[in-house]
C-alpha cells in the first residue's frame, strides 16, 4: 500500500496550479510556437502572412489555378477591349483587377441590383456561368452604338425591349472573345443561355457552393465601371486539372502583337475584292468603235481552247477554263501566277 502524503507535499502539488506562472503545458506550447515561426537559421516569420482557414468552407481552387484563371482572363480583357474598340469607335480598357474564389451567395450579395446578369453554358461542360456587366457600362454601350456620345442615363433603370435585343449582341461579342481565350485551356462552346436584372431570380448553384470570381475594370472615355465573371467549381471540375501553370505555359501563348496581326487578318479576310474572269481581249480602231451596230461581231486574240485570265482586282493572278457548275457558268483554276508574275502581267 502506498503512503499517505504529508500536509507539506499536498501544498507543494497545489502551488504548482496557481496562476503565478506559466505552466508546463503553457511553457511547451509557447516553445512550439517558437518551433513554427522561427527554423534553424531563419527570421522568425510575420504575423501578416498567416492566414485563417474556415475548415467547414475549405479553399477547393489552388493558387496555381487562380493564377491560372487571372492569366487566362488577361487575355480575354485584351480580346474583349479590341472588339469593342472597333465596334465603338473609340478606345476601350479592359483589365482584370482581382481573381479570387467565394461562394455564390456573397457573389449575390456583392451585384448591385438592377444590374445585367447573363447566364451562359460552357458545353460540353456541365452546369451554367455568369457573365455581370454593370449598368452604367451596358448603357454606355448602348447609347455609344445608337449614335450618342456614350454618356450613361443620371437614373439606373430596367432596359427596355430594344436595349435588351442590343445588349444581347454585345454579350454574344464578349462570349465569343471569352471562347477564344478558354481555347488554351479547352475547347468549350460558350452560349447565352439567359438574361436577368434581379440577383435573387438567379440560383445557377447552391448558395454556399464555391465559384470563381473574376473581377474586370472598364474604361471607356470619361466612365469607369466594372464587370465580372463568376464560374462555379462544379462546373469547372472536369477540366479543373488543365488549369495549371504548366499546361498553360506548354501552348503557345499569344502576345499583343500576335493578335493585332489575327485580327488584322479576319478583316482582310472579310473584305469584298473584284474577282474578273476575261473571256478575251482585242484592240480596234476608234473609227471601227464608232461604227458598230447590232449584229457585228468582234474577233478576240484568245483561241477556243486557251486559257481564260482570272483578275483579282487589277492584277492577272490566275488562269481558267470555262464551265457550267450546278446550271450556272462557273470557271475552273488550272494555273496560278506566282507573286511576281502577277505584278508584271
């Protein structure tokens, strides 16, 4: 059997929980502390750089992936910015301004209301995105397009049937430069799907589910105003691995001066030349001109079975035979001239 302790050693073991010092628990966490902010040969770390972390609502983009995100809008402000500036007819600046990860419910929260909500799907992906412009910048753009100087109403109101059917056209624009910039991360088809002025008539996910917020800063003449972009993770889950900084950096990325050349080639592309297909040629007096009449007929120096020359504008940059295609006159390409043929011919 043990002994019994003496009076003397009970209050020696009670003095030892009194609050006159540190105790050993206290002592051993303040050495750990020590442990973590300061290593072998390291400054001890700031305070500033620790960071809460809510377990019950845990980060489920990494910051490689924001990064990621941010570079791939960078690119879309560019895009974007390009097209409205020769939609307009003056100078746009789009920049991104933050790129972080929240949850729905505080993106909500966050819109002014009214404001222009487009909901747009990201087939083949599942699950529907949002696309915010302010009113101030819808109306700006509206009011630029009719032919106004591009100055926003003093009163924010509802858009009515014609500026809905404007807006739309230029959200198309913006989705379609949003596509373009996504290529190097997926090939995804961007489409409107809806349009809405009121935050609460708008529930793409679960008021707690976490999205992409992809804040942008426009500038057009004297108005600033904001847009963003908000993209759900669960919509974003299947490719979620293709937004890292190594798969993004492995394809080619595009500069500034790359796509002012893509650009530059669209609208050549879409521009109307002469295309003339001569059957012949020959030369005649001035005096034989003058004395034509119905029923003569005028010998060309081309023979039945020669070639036809085909101009491109002022310049012979073909030759051809003629033909019949689907009941209409056609011509065929046997030939092409090279670039200084063409300039010589």
């Amino acid at each position: 059997m043990s002994e019994i302790m003496s009076q003397e050693e009970m209050d020696a073991l009670l003095g030892s929980l009194t609050p006159e010092g540190p105790t050993q628990k206290e002592e051993h966490n303040s050495e750990a502390e020590k442990d973590l902010s300061v290593g072998a040969g390291e400054k001890p770390v700031s305070a500033k750089r620790i960071k809460p972390y809510d377990f019950r609502r845990p980060d489920r983009f990494s910051n490689e992936q924001m990064r990621t995100l941010q570079m791939l809008h960078d690119n879309f402000g560019r895009l974007f910015a390009a097209s409205l500036s020769t939609h307009l007819r003056t100078v746009v600046e789009i920049k991104v301004v933050s790129a972080s990860q929240i949850t729905f419910n505080e993106f909500l929260k966050a819109i002014p209301t009214p404001t222009n909500i487009n909901i747009f799907s990201m087939s083949p992906l599942q699950g529907t995105a949002i696309l915010e412009i302010n009113p101030t910048l819808v109306f700006t753009f509206i009011d630029r397009i009719l032919g106004g100087p591009g100055n926003p109403p003093l009163v924010q109101r509802e858009l009515t049937d014609i500026e809905i059917g404007i807006a739309e056209k230029i959200v198309k624009r913006a989705l379609g430069n949003l596509q373009e910039a996504w290529q190097h991360a997926a090939t995804l088809n961007f489409k409107l799907e809806a349009m809405e002025s009121n935050p609460q008539f708008v529930q793409i996910v679960s008021p707690e589910e976490t999205v992409a917020l992809i804040n942008l800063e426009v500038k057009m003449k004297t108005v600033t105003s904001s847009m963003s972009i908000c993209i759900p993770y669960v919509v974003l889950e299947a490719i979620i691995s293709k937004l890292s900084a190594h798969q993004w950096f492995t394809v080619i990325k595009k500069t500034e001066s790359d796509l002012a050349v893509d650009d530059l080639k669209k609208g050549i592309s879409a521009t109307l030349v002469p295309f003339i297909v001569q059957l012949g040629s020959t030369h005649i007096r001035v005096q034989n001109l003058l004395g034509l009449k119905v029923g003569d007929a005028i010998r060309l120096d081309n023979g039945i079975n020669d070639n036809l020359k085909i101009l491109v504008g002022n310049y012979h940059a073909f030759y051809g035979t003629p033909g019949i295609l689907h009941n209409r006159k056609g011509v065929q390409i046997v030939s092409i001239l090279k670039q200084e043929e063409r300039l010589n011919a």
